[in-house]
C-alpha cells in the first residue's frame, strides 16, 4: 500500500479517515521537537486528518506555537533540514507557513505561530468540536464531497466554500466547548 498523504499543490482529492494520518503527525511532532526545541511551546494535529471519522484532503495540517515570532528566522534553517520549506505569512499577519513535499505531492503543512493567535483558537476549537459533535461532522463531510465534485481542480474555491459552515461552527464551539 502506497504512502496515505500526498496531493499535488491546487488540487483537491478527499480521502476517508486513515488511523496511520496520527502516525505521520506523531513523526513530524517528534523531528520538529527534536530540531527546534529551544523555541516550542506547543505543536497540535489540526484540520481533518486531525478527526476520526472525516474525509479529508490527505495533507497533515499541523499547527505550532513558539515562544516568539522574531524567533521565525532562527526556526527556518531546522526546520528545512527536515524538510520543511517556508512560505512567509500566506496573508495571515503573523502565522507562517511551512510546507512539506514537492509542488505534485504536497503531505504536510505547517502554521507557526503563538499560542493564542485567533487562527490557533480558531483551529484547535474546530477540531474539538467535530470531535465532539458527530452530527456536525456529517454535515462538513457531506459538504465538502459536495465541493470536491464542484471544484475538484480549484483548491482556492474549495476552500472559499467552507468558510461559512467553518465560522459558523467556531461561534457554537465558543459557547458550547
């Protein structure tokens, strides 16, 4: 059986929940711990691959919490030792990306950032309740197949049609979790 992640950059495929997706999280957690420790406080598996139970784009979405931002250029170098290249800020003001993989097969993404930064509240609450609420997590199943038949070759539509139904879970998980 061939590796589980992978999806080339743009495109959109959607995978049934794979026990080895914690795996490939456990693995990277353990080479970024090891490589750029001095300044981690936290590094969490976010997004599907993070859900029992969700189909998801076989990408591993990890988010990480360091101690400082003016510590992103002294994490850059480590972290390309073990693969990771460094996207900048992506149009979100101080969360930056790290990507893993080739442009054809994309497997990790990385968002660093500090601990309380609105996008690491917002990913952490979104994953706890999907956990949590399977109904939910149906219906964000079911929408996304619905998007994949859409917008199969347009990741940035894809994505723009989740939005929605992704804020609208963030505010019931604020009240509910």
């Amino acid at each position: 059986m061939g590796l589980m992640i992978g999806l080339k950059r743009g495109t959109v495929l959607l995978k049934p929940y794979n026990l080895q997706w914690k795996d490939f999280f456990k693995q990277e957690k353990e080479l970024m711990s090891a490589v750029i420790a001095d300044f981690l406080v936290d590094i969490q598996h976010i997004g599907s691959t993070a859900i029992p139970n969700s189909v998801a784009k076989p990408i591993i979405d990890i988010a990480v919490a360091i101690d400082s931002l003016d510590n992103i250029e002294k994490i850059i170098i480590p972290l390309k030792n073990v693969g990771f290249i460094y996207r900048g800020e992506q149009g979100i003001p101080d969360r930056h990306m790290f990507v893993k993989g080739g442009e054809n097969y994309r497997t990790h993404h990385l968002h660093v950032m500090l601990k309380g930064h609105y996008e690491w509240d917002k990913h952490i609450l979104f994953r706890d309740f999907l956990r949590k609420y399977p109904k939910e997590l149906e219906q964000y199943s079911e929408l996304k197949q619905k998007l994949f038949l859409k917008y199969g070759n347009d990741r940035e539509k894809y994505t723009e049609g989740k939005s929605d139904f992704i804020q609208n879970i963030i505010e019931k998980a604020k009240s509910k979790l």
